[in-house]
C-alpha cells in the first residue's frame, strides 16, 4: 500500500493556478501534486492558504487559470461525474429524507430504481443509520446529517471523493467516528481521496500523504506510515505524535514564511 | 379556544362600550351608528339575500386578481432570478410600474375596458404581482451557494435546478408573499370598485354613502373583514400543508 515510489497518479494536477481575476491575487499558485489509485492524501493548512480552491479546481467546479487537472485519462473541463463532494456543511435538502438524499446524485438523472434504493439503503447502513432512513434533516443531528452527506457522496460508486472539511463542526469523539467510517467505506471499494482539513490529528490519521499548504503552494509534503486499517489506539502511538510534531512545526515554518510583504 | 377567550372578550366588552357610548351620549346615528342598529343592517342584508350578489362578486374579482397577480409575479420573479441580464434591463421598469399609484389607473382602466368587473381585476393582479415577485427573486437569490455548487457537481441542469433546488428552497419566503398578496387584493377589489363598480362590496359602500347610510356602511365593513380573515386563513391552511410537505419541522 505505502510503497516509496511513486505510482501511476490516477488524479494529477500539473502546475495548476487560480486567480478570481486576471490582475488578483493567486490564490493557487502553480501545484503540481500526483495521487495514486486508492490513497487517500490530505491538504492541511490555516484558512484562507487555498487548500478548499485547490479541492474545487480537483472537482471541476473551478477551472484553472494556467495548468491543467487530470482524472485517469481525462482532462477535466467542468464538474467531473466520476467524483463526490462532500462540502463543509451536509448541504442536505431539507424537505427530503435521509434516504432521498442519499439517492439524490441518482434521481437527478433518472427515477431511482429498487435497485438504487437498496444500494443507499446499504450505505446508511454501514454510515449506522439504518434506523434513520426516513427522518429529515432536521430530525437528525450535527453527526448524523455529516453521515448522509458522506452516503451522498457515495452512491454512485465515484473513483474520486473529494471532502472540504467536512467534519469541522462536529464535536472530537463523533469526529473520529467518522473518520473511521470514511476509512472502511474507502476501503471497500479502493476510492481514492482528497481531504481538506485544518486538523493536523485528523490529517495524519487518514492520509497516506499529507500535503501542508501556505499561501496558495504546497509547501511540505509528508508520508504517513501508518498500517491499514487504522485504528484509535494508533492515535497515541510514537509514529503517530511524531508526525503530529513534524507537521505542527511545518505549518508554523510555513507560516512564518508567508508572512512576507503581499504582492 | 381557551386561548382565544381574551380576545372574545376584549371584543364583547368594545361592543358594549360602543353601544353604550351611542345610547348615552346622544350621538347622531348618521355619525356613529350603534352596533346594535349595525347587526340589525346586516342581518337584513343578508336575509333579504341583497347582499350576495355584492358578495359574490368582490369575491371573485379578489380571487382572479389575486390568481392572475400571483402566477405573473412567480413567474416574473423565477424570470428575474435566473437570468440577471434580464433583470438589469427590466428591474427600473418593474419597480416604477409598481410606484404608480396603481388606484390611480383606474380611471384609465375603465377607458380601455368598461365599467363593470375587469378594470377591478387588472388592479387587484397589478397590486398582488408585487409581493410575488419580490419575495420569489428575493427567496431564489438567497439560495445557499453550497448548495448550488452541490447541484452543479451532481450535473444537474438549469432546469432540475430550478426545480428541484431553488423553488423548493425558496418556498417559504414565496408563501409569506402570498398572504401579503391577499390582503392586499382585498384592498383592491373594493378601492377598485369605488372608481368603477356598479355591484360588489365596494360599490354597495359608495350607494350607501350616497343616502347617509352609515349604518349599512359598517355593516358592509364587517363583511369586508370577515371575507378578508376568510381567504387569509385559506392560504395559510394551503401554505401549512405545503410546507409541512416540503419540511417537517
């Protein structure tokens, strides 16, 4: 899984910037970053350093003003079906179930088949939400709502999962369920990731690679070498606090650095 | 019903106040009618079956005015929101068509389409159009831009966006313009008949002003506020369910 050279990138970004307008500030500034197939790589950084515009140029939901992004063999040229998002917020609709919310990515295209229903049934189920199926929104809680997004993102299979955040607002223990959630389900059919965190704990327990970001350029790059699956109890293990360190030092480093005169 | 015994008894003891202020004070009942002689007026009316034919038609002239004026601002409003071009070139006029007095026009209207009831109808639909489009564009602007983008990386069209995200999303906000919208169609039909009505509630108030009725002309308020809080509770029941559809709260 962690081998040192690196594969084939199935999502690779080559020198990809972004600017709001032409005579604005670069927000992205020429990245180049590669993930294989099936790794889950995290972008760490304070706000405002360009990691969540990095993860919209991934999405197709910006596009870059120099540089190009490629999914498997495809240039991306608008918002990518073969990727799920999962925003900061749940976004959840609020007048629809947790089970109409899941099979929204579907029926959007087409009526939702048995078939459809069964598949987003399974997957609030392995989110634990099994009994939940049919409540609202607003019946559900902060964590519960983060899991029907996770579910959302998942239903039609993507090769790609893209995720600004999306654990921010909950409280530290439903966090790390989660996060152990997200793990099996990507397990399960080998997604590849991109997660977008401020979260350095968070960070190194996902990824297989850490990118840490300071205005707008990626500027320390870590292997986390941590076996799979992941579980708590290597959370307070030395690799794991030692990484921890590394980055800490490493945003503050960058910090520092960014605190030049702005252009 | 318990928790409306206040207000019901508020209400007896104004009544009674009032009647007892008209019967000791000795005022002229061409000033102040007492509302006793009030009830009397109305339950002849009604009795009589003289005031359904007025009644029937201010209601109708309300419910087409406030029809036509509702479909028009929705869609004048989705037609805003979706396209800002169109906006920009159309929004000066929309707002100065809607700051003319619209009570105003109505001599007008009685010259391009008669006396009777059309000239009420346009006026009520010009004066409900407003909340309606107003609250529609403010309700479709004001969709979450997260949201948007979530629609937009499902691949969904203007369309299903349209339909599946921002009206729903804005449903609420629309509603509210509605019940602004019937009481002011309310306003409409009668004020509209004032310039040109021959039957309905309005007139019926100018035929009695004529004859120093005063009496009949409080009696046709309560009938105007009655059918105003009728129709007001309509759209909230209609309001209610749809929203209890669309969230369950």
């Amino acid at each position: 899984m962690s081998t040192e050279q690196p594969k084939s990138g199935f999502v690779t970004i080559e020198r990809a910037s972004y600017r709001y307008d032409a005579a604005g500030p670069t927000v992205v500034d020429a990245i180049d970053w590669t993930i294989p197939r099936g790794e889950i790589h995290c972008l760490l950084g304070r706000s405002g350093c360009g990691k969540t515009t990095l993860l919209k140029l991934a999405a197709g939901l910006l596009m870059p003003s120099e540089g190009a992004i490629r999914i498997g063999d495809e240039a991306l040229a608008g918002p990518s079906p073969r990727a799920g998002f999962v925003f900061q917020a749940p976004t959840l609709l609020d007048w629809l179930s947790a089970l109409d919310n899941v099979l929204l990515p579907v029926s959007l295209k087409r009526r939702p088949t048995i078939a459809d229903k069964d598949a987003a049934l399974d997957l609030l189920e392995r989110v634990g939400l099994a009994d939940f199926a049919m409540r609202r929104p607003a019946e559900l809680s902060g964590g519960q709502q983060s899991r029907v997004a996770v579910a959302r993102a998942l239903i039609g299979n993507p090769d790609l999962l893209l995720l600004d955040e999306p654990f921010a607002a909950l409280d530290a223990l439903t966090r790390e369920e989660l996060q152990d959630d997200l793990l099996r389900l990507c397990a399960l059919n080998g997604t590849t990731a991109l997660f977008v965190t401020h979260d350095i704990g968070e960070a190194v327990y996902l990824a297989d690679t850490v990118a840490v970001m300071a205005a707008g350029r990626v500027t320390h790059v870590r292997r986390i070498e941590l076996a799979r699956p992941r579980h708590r109890d290597m959370r307070y293990a030395p690799g794991f606090i030692a990484a921890c360190r590394a980055l800490r030092d490493a945003m503050d480093g960058a910090a520092t650095a960014s605190r030049r005169p702005a252009a | 019903m318990i928790a409306r015994l206040p207000s019901l008894l508020l209400l007896v003891a104004l009544l009674a106040g009032w009647e007892a202020w008209c019967r000791l004070g000795g005022l002229s009942p061409l000033v102040l009618p007492a509302p006793s002689s009030v009830l009397a007026t109305l339950w002849g009316e009604i009795a009589t079956g003289r005031l359904w034919p007025h009644l029937t038609m201010t209601a109708t002239e309300m419910a087409l005015g406030l029809g036509i004026g509702a479909v028009v601002g929705l869609g004048t409003g989705v037609l805003l929101a979706e396209f800002p071009a169109v906006s920009r070139l159309l929004r000066p006029y929309v707002l100065a068509s809607q700051l003319v007095p619209k009570l105003a026009l109505g001599p007008l209207f009685i010259i391009w389409f008669g006396f009777g009831m059309t000239p009420t109808v346009v006026i009520t639909a010009l004066i409900c159009f407003f909340p309606l489009m107003e609250n529609t564009l403010t309700g479709i602007s004001e969709v979450d831009a997260s949201r948007r983008e979530l629609f937009r990386m499902l691949g969904a069209g203007r369309l299903k966006t349209l339909l599946r995200l921002k009206l729903p999303s804005a449903l609420p906000v629309i509603m509210a313009g509605l019940r602004v919208a019937v009481v002011l169609a309310l306003v409409g039909a009668v004020v509209g008949e004032f310039i040109g009505g021959r039957i309905g509630l309005g007139a019926s108030i100018i035929a009695a002003q004529s004859v120093m009725d005063s009496s009949l002309i409080f009696a046709l308020f309560i009938v105007i506020t009655a059918l105003g809080m009728l129709l007001y509770e309509a759209v909230r029941l209609i309001e209610r369910r749809i929203l209890h559809r669309f969230s369950k709260g």
